[in-house]
C-alpha cells in the first residue's frame, strides 16, 4: 500500500470504526490498516496484466490538443481549461472521442517505456492525464469508457504517480460514474472478473456503477441485478490470498446502497461461508439486515461523483497539508448513508442502545395473488407462534381464494419476521408446501408442491381444522395456524387480507429457536444484568421487551398486499 493510500483510507477507516463503537484505539486502527496493507500486498505480488501495445493506439490528436502530447511542456505553459472545453466543444463528437483516447493510451505508452526515474516525477505527465478524464466527463462520452477502464488496470505504481494526492484517486471511478449506461453494465463484469487487477480498482469501478440510480433512477432495477450477478461470480471464486473477501465486502456494501434485498440470502451465505473483515460493514450481517431495505441510494458520496469536482478541489489544495491529513473530507465517503442505524451496531454500551426493538416484518413478496374458487368466503385465521411463552399470536382475515405463498406473506408481515429464510406449510401426511421465493427444488421430496398453485382451502376446510407453517429451517420456528371462523362477503365488501388482533414480540430472527428464545425471556425477568442477556442486546442493538407488538405498524405491512 502506497503512503498516499495509508494517508487516505487512515482517516476512512477510523471514522467507520468509530461508528461502531467508542474509544477506537490507535492499536484497533493500525490493525485494520495492516489488514489493508496485506491485502495490497498480496495482489501486488501477483499482479500479471499484460498491456497491449498503447503507441499502436494512439491516432492523430487536433491541433487545439495536440500540446497535451509535449512531455516537455510546464503547466503554466498548457492550454487553459476554459480554452480547452471550448476547444473540444467545436469539435465532432467522433473526433473527440479519438483525441481523449489517444491522450490516454499516449501517457500510458509513456509510463511504461520510460526508464528515467527522475522523469517519473516531473509532473507535467499528471495534468494531460487529468484533462482527458474531464473532456470525457463534460461531453459525456461513455465509448471513452474502455480507455479509461485501461487507466484503473495499471499497477499501485501507476496510480501513485499520476493520482498521488489522494484528493484524486476517485476520478476515473467519477468519471465512469458520470458517462456510463445500463449498456455498459456488461463491459464492467468483464473488468471486475478479471484476475489481477487490484481489489481498490474493482471496488472503485462496482462503486460507480453501484451509485448510477442516483443519477437515473431507472437504473435502480439493473443495476441491483447486475450486483446480484457480480455477487453470485465472486462467491464461487474467492481467493482470501489476493483480497478477494475484501472485495466482496466491498460489493455486499454497494448491495446495500443499491437496496439489492433480492442478494440478502447470499450475501447471509457469504458471511457464514468467509471470514469478512467488517470494515466497510462493521456490523457485519446483521446490519446488512437492518439496513438493506431503507440505506440511501448510492455509494459514491455527493462530493466524489464528479471527476471535475475532484479535480478542482483537489487543484486548489495541492500545498496545504493541514488540510490534506486532516482526513475530514472523506470521512463520509463509504459511511455518509449510515447515521440511520449508527444505533443498532455492535459492542455498544447498555446506555447507547435503543430503547426497544423496532417492527422488522419484510418480505420478497408483492401484491397477494389469488386463485379461482367455486365460492369465495372470508376465513379468519389465528396464527401461534408454538410453544412460545409469553404467546406470541396474530389474527388474520383472508379471502379462501389466497395462494398459500401469499398467505406465508401474510403471516410473516403480521408476525413481524424480516424474510431471511426458507419457509413453508405442512399439510397432512406430510405434504410440504413451498411457499418461499428463492426455494431451492434440491431439498424437499418428491411430495412438495409450489405454495403458487394452492389456495388456503386446500389446507383449511371448515373451522377447527388447523396447519403448521414453518419458518427458517434451522431455528425452525412452527406457527399453528387455525380457521376459526368463516363466512360469506356482504355485498360491496371487498375481499382483501387483513391483520385485526394479536400480542406480544415476534422473536428475532437468527436468535437460536424457539428454547433460545424463551430462555432469554426468562433472563429478563429473572436476571436482568446477566452477562448473556448483555451479548444478546449488543447484538440485537436495542433492548427487548417481549409484550412489544405495533398493531397499527404491523397491519399497515399486510395491507400493502392489496394494494
């Protein structure tokens, strides 16, 4: 790790980890740091990219641009930046597009066939470079994208020399950022799958494109299919050699600025199946959970999406250093979205932890979905959580057309579950019903059924008769559900799902099963500062109270389902 990059991740990191928890020490610090270093390292000892010929590359430059090509030239002798953009404004498109690629694969030539060290550190190779990352931002001209995709696979050494304040590292990220399209997201895979390249080049270019819906919001939908899919390579590819848990550390954290809830359960497999480092994310999966479904739009911070405006700051800070190590200005780079839930992270102290847990029902589902029936009735269901103490129970209203999936929605928005897990319906003689979303066909018999193809009066009949739904099946929490009422729709009455009663906290997910769960309630009122009971509110982020239930909160989710 270059001096430039200790000197701008140093403050980065001490600030998120400070947002973790208090009193960082300076030791907690420079552990973290030596973990970057060694990443570094590792995949600077295996960095193999062979260039292509870049002289070859270059074509003929307009003479209004043709001084950036003088290696000898001071900068107080280069065009001005206002000529220039007016310059390249007269210019056709096409033949920008050629100038601005030819002065980057010219200076990229010129790095790897000087042999002068003393030319290394001239300067005057820095400003070309940077000029041509403007245009092309200014003029928006994403077939310059290759070119600089070129720029972020050179080596460290690359980097420090033509970005070595580091108020300027993030320009080519910026500048993609400001000109790429849902067109070029396939172009970006190829460079992040390609093997040695740094992880801060990859991490630079999955962040722009992580933060392209906050510059089109239509975007939001391919761009979170896109993430899922780099995801889903680097799942099977990690190399914990080479930064590759870094990496994916760095990706599961532009999923949660891109609110990818489709890639939770990978990104839950991921931290049961690696060991995360937790610096981007230092509450690790559980605060991927909180905060998937509500993080700001984007990872880029307001200040570094564009190429020009790190520029200009940067240009007008270059001598003083006060400013420059004082860190302050990228504090809020990776971490400005998190204040939301700076709360709910862990080793806090008892007195920093909320005072009660939050409503955390979500699922995947959408608007109910309903099937044909010979005669439409309205059935009441009450749902209990099993062997629970206190009783956790709800009261539903359902029309008998509902699919099962849907109902699984229902129940698991009414309980107050945050869909994490595979979930289903038990029917007599063992007959499974698959009502999760991403439900892997491997793992049940030949007796399963899609939970898409049933409605409720497959299971419940007439009142009395009862069901077991199952939720997570690991801590496998069984909720009995029960018709214990139904009847006909009055006229003008619309058939929708409703929750209308119930009390008492659905458990958190992931917290153990149902004996877990009810041995910690048992702590709290038997031994309120046990050890135990402490680990369990740091982890959860907040205190518990088991009599919590938001009715009101609770049946708005459910009533989302008819809309």
């Amino acid at each position: 790790m270059t001096n430039e990059e200790k000197e701008f991740l140093e403050p980065v990191i001490r600030s998120m980890m400070e947002k973790s928890k208090d009193n960082v020490t300076d030791a907690e610090v420079a552990k973290a740091m030596e973990f970057l270093g060694t990443l570094t390292d590792n995949a600077e000892s295996i960095y193999h990219y062979e260039h292509p010929d870049y002289g070859a590359m270059v074509k003929e430059v307009p003479e209004a641009l043709r001084q950036l090509l003088d290696n000898s030239a001071e900068h107080s002798d280069l065009i001005s930046f206002d000529d220039m953009m007016d310059a390249c404004s007269k210019m056709e498109r096409g033949t920008l597009v050629d100038a601005v690629d030819s002065l980057i694969y010219f200076w990229l030539d010129k790095w790897h066939g000087v042999n002068d060290e003393a030319d290394e550190d001239e300067g005057v190779w820095l400003h070309p470079m940077h000029l041509a990352i403007l245009i092309a931002e200014r003029f928006a001209l994403r077939e310059c994208l290759p070119a600089l995709l070129e720029i972020e696979r050179q080596d460290r050494d690359f980097a420090e020399a033509f970005f070595d304040e580091s108020d300027m590292v993030g320009m080519p990220a910026a500048c993609i950022y400001q000109i790429a399209t849902e067109d070029d997201l396939p172009l970006l895979t190829d460079f992040v799958c390609e093997r040695g390249i740094h992880t801060f080049s990859k991490a630079e270019v999955i962040a722009a494109a992580a933060t392209l819906p906050r510059r089109r919001p239509e975007l939001l939908q391919p761009v979170q299919q896109w993430l899922c899919e780099i995801l889903g390579i680097f799942a099977d590819r990690i190399d914990p050699e080479v930064g590759d848990v870094m990496l994916l550390e760095a990706i599961i954290h532009c999923c949660i600025h891109a609110r990818c809830e489709a890639a939770k359960p990978m990104i839950i497999r991921m931290y049961s199946k690696y060991k995360m480092p937790n610096i981007l994310i230092p509450g690790g999966v559980n605060e991927v959970r909180k905060s998937i479904k509500r993080a700001d739009i984007g990872v880029l911070s307001e200040d570094r999406e564009s190429a020009e405006t790190i520029y200009m700051n940067a240009d007008t800070s270059f001598d003083d250093d006060e400013d420059y190590d004082d860190g302050e200005e990228y504090d809020d780079e990776d971490y400005d979205d998190d204040e939301d839930y700076d709360d709910e992270d862990y080793d806090y102290d008892e007195s920093e932890l909320a005072p009660c847990q939050e409503y955390c029902g979500w699922t995947y589902g959408g608007r109910a979905r309903y099937l044909p029936v010979k005669t439409l009735q309205k059935y009441t269901l009450r749902v209990e959580l099993r062997e629970s103490e206190p009783l956790v129970w709800r009261e539903l209203e359902v029309p008998s057309s509902i699919s099962l999936s849907s109902l699984a929605q229902a129940i698991l928005l009414a309980m107050g579950w945050d869909e994490d897990h595979l979930h289903q319906f038990v029917g007599k003689g063992k007959n499974y019903y698959a009502t999760s979303m991403n439900q892997p066909d491997d793992i049940f018999s030949q007796r399963s059924k899609d939970g898409d193809d049933y409605t409720v009066s497959r299971l419940l009949k007439k009142p009395g008769d009862t069901t077991l739904f199952e939720y997570d099946y690991g801590d496998s929490w069984e909720h009995q559900v029960k018709l214990t009422a139904k009847s006909d729709y009055a006229d003008g009455e619309k058939p929708i799902v409703r929750l209308t009663g119930g009390a008492n906290a659905c458990p958190p997910d992931d917290c153990g099963g149902i004996w877990r769960y009810n041995h910690l309630v048992r702590l709290m009122q038997e031994k309120p500062g046990s050890r135990e009971l402490r680990e369990f509110y740091d982890w959860l982020g907040s205190k518990w109270d088991s009599g919590f239930f938001p009715l009101k909160e609770a049946a708005g989710a459910v009533d989302e389902m008819n809309e």
